[in-house]
C-alpha cells in the first residue's frame, strides 16, 4: 500500500488543479520559503480527515480556500483528491485503488467521498484507522510535530504508540461507551426512583380506583334508570304523534276532495271565460264588419262622383296649338356661322406665322445681351479679386495683432493665478496641520467616552440580570399561588359534605346547630388520631336537644339519607372556628405531655372546644391517648393509665383489640387541617409575591437609571463619533484641497508653457502677414470698364420682347373669335333638333288625354255598381251583429253563476286548510318537542333515539343491578338458535324506574367526590409500573453487557499496547544508538504497574554526557531524539507512507547524514514524502516535485524522476 496520486485544486496557494504523482521510494518536494511547499502536507492530512484549524496553520477552516491575489480572483472551494494504491488490501475495502476526496465551499459546506460516493468524515476515520493511519496523524510529520513530540506529555507519547499500533480506535470506543454507561447509569437512577415513586402510588390510587368502580356501578344504574325513562317518554310521544299524523291524512283526504270540485269548477269557469271572450271577439267583429261596409259605401259613391267630373274635364280640356320657332330656319342661321369661322380660320394662320417671327427675333437679341453681360463680369470679378485680397491680408494682419496681445494678456494672467494657487496651497496646509491636531486630541477624548460606556454598559448588565432573576422568583411565585390556590380550591370543595349530614344541615331544621369539626381545634399533627377516635362522630352535627335529635333523626330516617351522628350539646350557640382562640389545643398539648406517661398526651388535650362540646367530648375521648408510636402505646395500656391508645398515625392499641394498617381515605378533621395549612402556604406566597413586586419596582427604577445612564453615554460616544466623523471628513477636504491647489499649480505652469509658445507663434505670423499686404499694396489697380453696350443691347432684347407679346396678344384674340362662331353654329343646329322633339312630344300628349277620358268613364259606372253591393251587405252585417249579442248575453249569466259556485267551494277549502294548518302547527310542536327529546338523549347518553328506543325502551325486559362486576356475564347470558342474546328481567314499570333513578342519585351523592379517571389512571399507573420494571431490568442486563466489553476492550489494548511498547522501546534503544554513537537512550513507563493508562518518558544521553532530561539537551540533540522517538515507532509499527516537513532543518551535517541512513533503511519498508531544503536529502530521493510561486501568489509544480526504486 502506498500514496498514489494527490490532485490538489483551490486548495490555499494551489489556484489550479495540480497533481502530484507519487511511487513507492522516497520523493522530495523542494523549492524556496513561501512557495506553497508545507500546503501539499497540509493537503494530505485535511484530505485524511485533518479538523483543526491551528494543525492546518490556519485560523478558521475557511482560511484554506484559495483567498485570491491581485491578479487572480478567489475561489469558492477547495478540493484534495488522494488515490491509494491498495493492492495488498491493507485497506479492508474491496478495492484495489481507493480515492479520498475532501471538497470544501467557502459558505462552511463540507463533502467527503470514497471511490466517487458520498460518505461521512467518521467513514474515512474508520477506514484509515484499520491501517495506522488515526485522526492524530502520527504519520504526517509537519512543521512543529517535532516540538510537539518533546513536549508532549507522557500520555500524548503514549498516544503516538497507541495510534501507530492501531488501538487508539479501541480507546476511543471504550471512552463512547463508558460516556454511554455513564449516561445509562444516570437514567437508571432515575427509573429507580421513578419505578419506587409509581410503587408508592399505586396504593392510594388503588383504593380511589375501588371508590371509582363503585361510582361507575352506581353510575351504570343511574344511566340505565334514566335511559329507560327518556326511552318510555319518547316513545309515548312518538305514539301520540303517529296517532295525530293519522288523524291528519282523514283531513288531507277531504281536502284532496274539496279541492278537484274547485279544480273541476274553475276549469268550467275557465271554458266559459273563454267563450264569454270568444263571443266578444265575433260581437265586435260583426261590429266592425258593418261599420267596414258603411265606410266603403260611402267612398265608392265619392269615387263615382270624382271618375265622373275628371272624364268631363278630359273631353273639354282640348287646347289650340303654341307658336314656336321654325326649325329650317335655325339650320340656315347655323351653316351661316360656319361660313364666317372658315374666314377666321385663315386669319389665325397668319397671326401665328407672325408670332414664331417674333420669337426667333427674341432670342438673338437676348444671346447677345448676355455674352456682353459675361464679358463684364469677368472685368468686375478680376477688380473685386484684387480689392478682396486686400482686405484680406488688411484682417489677417489685424486678427495676428489682436492674438499676439491676447497671448501677452494670458501670459499676465497665468502668472497671476499661478501666485494665487501658491498661496491656497499653503493655506491649506497650515489648516490641515491644525485639523490634524485637534483630531488627535478627540481621539485622546474619545477613550475616556469609550471607558464610561463600558462602565455604564456593565451596571446595566448587573441590574438586568438582577432583574431577570427577580423576574424568574415572580414567576415562580405566581406558579406557587396559582397552583396552592387549585389546590385549595380543591380541598375546600372536598370539605363540602354530601352525606347525611350535610343533607341535615341543607334542610333548615330548628335546633341542629352546625358540624362538630367547625368547633373543634386540633393540635397540629393529631388530626388523624382524633378522626380514629371519633370514628364516625368526626362528622357528626351538633343539635341543641334530644327532640332536636329525634326529629332529625327522623328527617334523615324519611329522606333515605343515610347514616348521621348527632352530637347534643344544650345551651351551645352556633360558632365559627375563628372564635377560638388560635393555638389553644397546641398550648394545652405542650402542658399535659408526659401525663399520661412518657411518649403519651391524653387525647382531649390536644382539642379545644366550647364547653357546650366539652362534656359530648369526654364521653367519646375520655381515657385514650396519643403516643408516638406503637412501642409507646403498649407501655401506655399496660400500665393501667389509659384504656386506649392512638398513635399520631392512627393505629389503636387497647388491652382487648387493635386496628391500623396502611393510610386509608382522609378523613374530614384531616382535609380541613389540610386545607388550612394550603391556606397559610397561599398567604405566604401572596405576601412573598407583594415583596418581590416591591422589590422589581425599586430595581425597575434602578434599571431605567441604568438604561438612561448608557443612552446619556452612547448618545456623548455618538457625538464623539459625530464630531470625529465631522473632523475627519474636514479633514479630508482640506486634503482634497491641498491636492487640489498642488494639481492646479500644476496645471496652471503647463498652461503657461503653452501660452509662451502660442505668443512667439503669433508674433511670426503677424510679421508674414505684414510682409504680404506690403507687396499686394505695390501692384498696379485695375480701372472700371464702360457699359454703354451693355445698355444698347439690354434695350434691343427689351423691345424683341415687347414685339413677341403683341403677336401672342393677336394670336390668342382670333383665336377666341374663331371659337365663339363655331360653338354658336353648335347651338343653332342643337335648338332646331330640340323644336323638332318638342312638336312631336305634344301630338303624343293628346292623344293619352282622350284614353283617359275613356277611363275616367268606366270608372264612374264600376264605382255605382260597388255601392249597390255595399248597400246589400250592410244589411247581412247588420243581422249578424243583431245575434252575437244576444249569444254573449247568455254566456255571461251562466259565467255569473260558475263563479258563485266556485266561491263557495274556496270558503269551505279556506276553512278546511285553516284546521289542516292547525294540526300542523301542532305537530310542528310536538315533534319540536320529540327533537328535544332526542336531543337530549344524544347530549346527556350519547345515544341515537332510535337506539336508545330498541335497547331501553318499555317493551325490553329490565336487567337486576349487578352487586359486583362480572366480565364473563356477557358470555354466560342464553342466546337463541340464531346466537343473540335472550333478554331476562322483570318488565319495565315507570314508578320502579323513577325510584331506582333516585335512589342512583342518593348513593352517588353519598359516594363524594370521585375521581372519574382513578380506574383508568390505576390501570395506566400499573402498566406503566410493569414496562418500566422491565425496562429497569434490561438497563440492568444492558449494563452488565457494556462493563463486559470493557473488560474485553481493556484487555486487548492492554495486550496490543505492552507489545507495541516492549517493540518501541527495543527500536527506540536501536535508532537513538544509531544516531548517537557511543550515547544510550530508553524509554520508561510511568506507571508499569497500569498498562492501560501509563505515561511514557524519554532518557537521553549523548556520549560523554551524563545528563537524561531531554530539557538540557540542545536544540539539534531534542530534535534528533524526537526524530528518534518517531522513527522507533515507525519501525515498531510500520506505517505503509510517512511524510515529513523539514524535518532535518536543524541538524548538522554529521547528523543529517546519519538521519539519512535511518531514512533510507525506513524507505524499504514505507513509502516517503520529504520536504526539504537540504542538498544531501534530494540527492538520496528517487523524484523531485518542485514548488515555485511566480508574482501572482499562485504555487506551481514542476517534477523530476531520478531513478527507479527497484535500483535503491
């Protein structure tokens, strides 16, 4: 087995992955400080489960993600990948390579892997342990293990052997399971006490769980008394609503009746509204009909009157022909006009001839207007060239003259502003040397601001603290009344009596008084002993006479109360118990001890009473003492001074019988003592409560002070800040300022630099300009040339011109001329063809006047004929309307008459659904009333009505009220062929069943109190008390188990370790003489006698010195013996790889040699990783890594193989 690979990537200076390739043999890793050479031993014990920050030269786990640099940026992870080449399975894992991977985020998640899946940390501790490899990493020997080696102490040596043995994985289980069995022993202490505390439990409750199961007879019977109650009720009312309900269907029935006579009678009614409206309709038809027929006579006879005065009008409305125009004529006028354009026509040929005459003539007049216009343009131009240059360098000579004095001012200027930003800066620098100053003065300030809020701070703290634990007594406080205030609350409705003789008392008679126990003070702690010598009188009533005892009696003895004592005290006047003077019975206790005989108090004086009581009380008390115990008891009746004796516990001894035994209920005397002493327990905790409460105020108050206190000085540590915050940024400023007017000095000089060779740049410029306007002024002016034949041919084009406009002029009027005679001739010869039309449309109109004359004609004679028809028909219409109204008189007598009828019939339905509804109301009630019932049912017995009538109800037999419980009843009970149970029992009677329900109410008066959940608290208790009995046996059993594999583990450590020291110690003599010849080193147990925990020291002698202590040894002769120490072990317990950071850094070189030699025989047997510096340590490697970090701070590798192992 050897290291194979390591792949290293974000992990501290290895930004990128790197891998490490490693062959069994020696390999060094080298390169300068800093390089990142000791990351690759830190990268192999994280990887190997490494967990402490500090052993990784860190100070948080974090810090070993790469952090970046300023060329490269942080990573978010760290990963360490190691390959182990197991092929002679000294790991036990089925693999021939194992890979362990580590990878960390920089958020603080961690993952482990072997062989590519997921695993816990504790799985790679496990499998590298099986090999020597623990989580003390005695293998990786880093920087500083050798000063931890000689200054470990003896046990941490011991350590260091345990691990490379290979057992320090059996320690560390042994300590889990003694840390378990300590744990374990701590619980089974408390089921001890727990288990102990249920036993005493079980006692009481026993007896409560009795009481209950008594209560739960009575309650059975009580229940079933009332089931069978509330069943006979509701069946006698289901009855008399079935009974009702029938009475009711005899009423639905006649009512179904009544109403299809009504349903019959208004269909009848319906059938003649309908032909009532029928009749209406054909009545106002007929109407309508003749009222039609009178219309259309009378239109027809107009009609004829009208048909007739048109025909007449057609025929005379003949009329004589209009005069219009000829048509021939107006063709002769229109050829004339034609003539007269054709003459135009001519005229307008000539005129346009004219006009392109005009034209040409124009145009080469105005060609040469223009070419003369361009010669003198040119003259002009060449003059306006010459004047323009002259201005032109008149400006330019100017503009240089004006720039080289602006340059001379900007010169004046800069040196000026120059100045100013001297004096600013220094300015600036006496008020930042100022500011400087009052700042460090602040700060001084500030610490003693700082020292008072820390101050403040902790009386802030202190009070708080105060308070919170006042805080915490109240509260525990209020728990306490709260719960003595349940408690007595309880306690006093235990004091409430519902026997006999509270019964008595409710009942108001004359002459029974009150209790007996409310007249009675006790001594404390003898309340038991006087309720067992009272017996039953503990609760008996005190009555004023014997009548007054005999009518109560009576009272009793009639209401089937019960049993009572009376207690007859004449002349006794009701008291309260506040009317004895307390601690009377105590004193009268404390006088008459010792009396009666030594551990003995006569009974009757431990009690206080009024003297009314007193002689009752001699009767029942006299000649019994309380003694202190039993012992004491017999000694009292033996002697002859007591015919009975009480211990406070309330076992009695008397010469002739004897009662005790375990603590039974409380009696009354003993709940009111209780009560009492809860009482004062609750006015304790309520005046305990004022006191705290008082007590938080003042510290609330001091609190606020405090708080007021540490606000003042954060608010004065706030301002501090405020004005430091204040200076500071002044400070800044004026810094910023100081920079500013520096920069702007700066500034300023360049600008001045500029400006000088701008104005020298301008000065030659405005010399050249001066040069070339001086040669311009000295050439020759050109003089104005003449425009007279300019103006002639102007004047020439103006009138060609003028001449073209008259001729278009004349053009364009023959022109219109021409157009107006032909679109007259046009118009002529339209009109004479519109005359011809107009003739022709005349001639057609005649002739369609005669036609209608005709018609008008034959119109008139239709129309005479229709109204002798019209005539006729009003007739008929007026027989037909004659009948439908007397056909519609008829319908509406007999509408008249169906209507009355069904009238009738509503009232009586009216009446007969009145009483239908009264029926319902009153059923509605009554099964109001039934719901009620059940209701009930369901609420009070949690039953369905239906199942409470099949279970409880009249017709089933009612059972016998079982005296005890018996669980196999059920099974005994007969059953018929088809197996359900036959019922037996008496038939059910009412009065029997109201009886038994009272005399259930008596009996669970008479009970008291009950715990309802005794039985089920009993059954849970004792089953509870079983589990935790087995339980407490298997911690037992468990226990045994766990100290017998200590034993087991203790004696194969101590087998494994004496073996592995006895190897060590030999080696160790081996190895130390081998580096110090001719010396003697050992190691010793510090406790031999101890296997399992002795200690280890080391002797040392070098030769020639007689010194053992390794603390007088020099530097060079510690390291070696530690080396030494580490190389025993190795050889003891070979480990399959060791790595070693600079281990031989302090050595000379007689040493280092000799170190080399041990290394070189331990690399036959175990694979070697070697930091180092030394020349003679690489010399001896089989490969080199080399380390190296450029300036970007990130490590690199580079490798070199020198020779195989095999040549070693």
């Amino acid at each position: 087995m050897h290291l194979k690979s390591l792949t290293v990537r974000g992990f501290k200076s290895f930004a990128s992955a790197t891998t490490f390739d490693f062959e069994p043999g020696i390999t060094a890793v080298v390169g300068p400080n800093g390089s990142g050479k000791s990351n690759v031993v830190d990268a192999l014990a994280w990887v190997m489960g490494e967990q402490g920050a500090r052993s990784l030269r860190g100070a948080r786990m974090e810090d070993v993600v790469f952090a970046g640099t300023s060329a490269r940026a942080p990573l978010g992870r760290a990963q360490v990948v190691l390959t182990i080449d197991n092929s002679d399975g000294a790991l036990p894992i089925d693999y021939t390579e194992v890979t362990i991977s580590r990878t960390l985020f920089r958020t603080g998640g961690s993952e482990y892997a072997i062989n590519g899946r997921a695993c816990r940390l504790l799985d790679v501790q496990e499998l590298l342990s099986d090999s020597g490899l623990g989580r003390e990493m005695h293998v990786i020997v880093g920087q500083g293990q050798l000063d931890r080696v000689l200054h470990a102490t003896p046990e941490e040596r011991r350590g260091f052997i345990e691990e490379a043995a290979g057992i320090l994985k059996h320690r560390r289980r042994r300590e889990k399971t003694v840390r378990k069995l300590e744990a374990m022993q701590t619980n089974l202490a408390r089921l001890s006490d727990l288990t102990a505390e249920l036993r005493r439990q079980l006692t009481p409750l026993g007896k409560q769980a009795e009481v209950a199961r008594r209560a739960q007879q009575v309650q059975l019977a009580f229940r079933d008394a009332r089931s069978r109650l509330l069943a006979d009720d509701l069946v006698s009312l289901r009855e008399a609503h079935d009974r009702e309900v029938a009475a009711e269907a005899e009423l639905q029935a006649k009512r179904s009746t009544l109403e299809d006579q009504l349903a019959v009678g208004r269909e009848r009614q319906r059938e003649l509204e309908q032909d009532s409206a029928a009749a209406a309709l054909h009545l106002e038809g007929a109407r309508e009909s003749w009222h039609g027929l009178s219309g259309a006579r009378q239109k027809l006879a107009a009609l004829a009157v009208r048909a007739e005065d048109r025909a007449y009008l057609l025929e005379q409305g003949e009329s004589s022909p209009d005069r219009r125009t000829d048509p021939d004529r107006l063709d002769r006028h229109a050829a004339q006009a034609r003539a007269e354009a054709g003459t135009l026509q001519e005229q307008v040929t000539a005129n346009a001839r004219a006009l392109e005459d005009a034209l040409v003539h124009r145009t080469e007049a105005e060609a040469a207007a223009s070419q003369e216009d361009a010669r003198l343009a040119g003259l002009l131009r060449s003059a306006a060239d010459q004047r323009e240059a002259m201005a032109r360098l008149t400006g330019t000579v100017g503009a240089a003259q004006t720039r080289v004095d602006a340059a001379v001012a900007d010169l004046a200027r800069l040196r000026a502003s120059i100045s100013a930003a001297e004096e600013d800066q220094r300015t600036a620098e006496r008020a930042f040397a100022a500011l400087e100053g009052q700042v460090r003065v602040d700060e001084a300030g500030e610490a003693g601001l700082d020292a008072e809020y820390e101050k403040a701070s902790a009386i802030l703290t202190s009070i708080g603290a105060e308070l919170e634990s006042l805080l915490d007594q109240e509260r525990r406080t209020d728990r306490e009344r709260s719960s003595l205030a349940a408690r007595l609350e309880v306690q006093r409705e235990g004091l409430l009596q519902r026997d006999a003789a509270g019964t008595l008392l409710d009942a108001g008679l004359d002459g029974v008084l009150q209790p007996l126990s409310d007249v009675l003070q006790v001594a404390a702690g003898y309340e038991r002993a006087l309720a067992v010598a009272l017996e039953e009188f503990s609760d008996a009533v005190i009555v004023e006479s014997l009548p007054a005892a005999l009518a109560a009696l009576e009272r009793v003895r009639r209401d089937d109360a019960g049993q009572v004592s009376l207690v007859i005290a004449p002349g006794h006047r009701a008291v309260q118990r506040g009317d004895i003077e307390p601690g009377t019975a105590d004193r009268t206790a404390e006088a008459q001890e010792g009396v009666a005989g030594e551990g003995a108090v006569p009974l009757l004086s431990v009690v206080a009473a009024p003297p009314e009581v007193r002689a009752a009380l001699e009767s029942l008390l006299g000649g019994l003492v309380v003694v202190d115990d039993l012992p004491h008891g017999v000694r009292a009746v033996e002697s002859g001074s007591a015919r009975a004796a009480i211990t406070r516990t309330g076992e009695v001894l008397s010469p002739h019988t004897a009662r005790g035994g375990s603590a039974g209920a409380p009696a009354y005397l003993e709940r009111r003592a209780a009560a009492e002493q809860t009482q004062a327990e609750l006015t304790r905790a309520v005046t305990a409560a004022e006191d705290i409460r008082v007590r938080l105020g003042t510290v609330r108050g001091r609190h606020r002070s405090a708080r007021q206190h540490v606000d003042e000085a954060l608010g004065h540590l706030h301002d501090s800040d405020a004005r430091m915050a204040a200076l500071t940024e002044k400070l800044g400023q004026l810094n910023a300022t100081r920079h500013s007017a520096s920069g702007e000095k700066d500034r300023l000089d360049a600008l001045l630099s500029t400006a000088r060779s701008t104005h020298e740049r301008e000065v030659t410029k405005l010399a050249d300009a001066a040069r070339a306007l001086e040669r311009l002024r000295e050439r020759p002016v050109e003089t104005e040339p003449s425009t007279q034949r300019q103006e002639e041919l102007r004047q020439a084009a103006a009138e060609a011109r003028q001449g073209e406009f008259e001729a278009r002029l004349t053009l364009r009027s023959s022109e219109e001329q021409l157009s107006a005679l032909k679109n007259r001739a046009l118009s002529l010869e339209r009109a004479a063809g519109d005359e011809r039309r107009t003739q022709e449309q005349a001639a057609r109109r005649a002739r369609i006047r005669r036609a209608q004359a005709l018609r008008a004609g034959a119109v008139a004679r239709g129309a005479r004929q229709a109204e002798e028809y019209a005539a006729a028909s009003m007739a008929v219409a007026a027989e037909n309307r004659t009948t439908m109204e007397q056909l519609r008189r008829d319908r509406d007598m007999q509408l008249q008459e169906i209507r009355r009828r069904n009238t009738d019939l509503g009232e009586d339905l009216a009446r007969l659904t009145d009483a239908v509804h009264q029926d319902e109301l009153a059923r509605t009630q009554q099964r109001l009333r039934i719901e009620a019932l059940e209701k009930r049912v369901l609420e009070e017995l949690g039953l369905t009505p239906d199942h409470l009538v099949a279970e409880f109800g009249p017709h089933r037999p009612v059972p016998e009220d079982a005296v005890h419980e018996d669980r196999w009843a059920e099974l005994r009970a007969p059953v018929d062929d088809a197996g359900h149970p036959v019922p037996t029992g008496r038939p059910f009677v009412r009065s029997e069943q109201e009886k038994r329900l009272r005399r259930a109410e008596k009996d669970r008066a008479a009970l008291g109190k009950v715990n309802p959940l005794a039985l089920e608290e009993f059954t849970a208790l004792e089953e509870r008390h079983q589990f935790l009995s087995t339980q407490l046996a298997d911690l037992e059993d468990s226990r045994k188990d766990l100290l017998e594999i200590i034993r087991e583990v203790d004696e194969r450590v101590e087998q494994v370790f004496a073996a592995a020291y006895q190897d060590t110690a030999e080696q160790f003599e081996r190895v130390f003489a081998a580096l110090f010849p001719g010396g003697e080193g050992r190691l010793v147990l510090t406790d031999p006698e101890d296997m399992l925990s002795t200690g280890i020291e080391v002797e040392a002698r070098p030769a020639g010195k007689r010194i053992r202590r390794l603390s007088l040894l020099s530097g060079g002769e510690r390291s070696l013996t530690a080396v030494a120490l580490l190389v025993a072990i190795f050889k003891a317990r070979p480990s399959p790889f060791y790595v070693m950071d600079e281990v031989e850094a302090a050595l000379d070189d007689t040493n280092l040699g000799r170190l080399i030699a041990i290394l070189q025989d331990l690399s036959r047997t175990s694979q070697l990783i070697i930091i180092t510096h030394q020349k003679r340590t690489m010399e001896m490697a089989h490969a080199l890594y080399g380390v190296t970090m450029r300036g970007d701070g990130v490590s690199t590798v580079i490798s070199q193989r020198l020779a195989a192992p095999a040549e070693y």
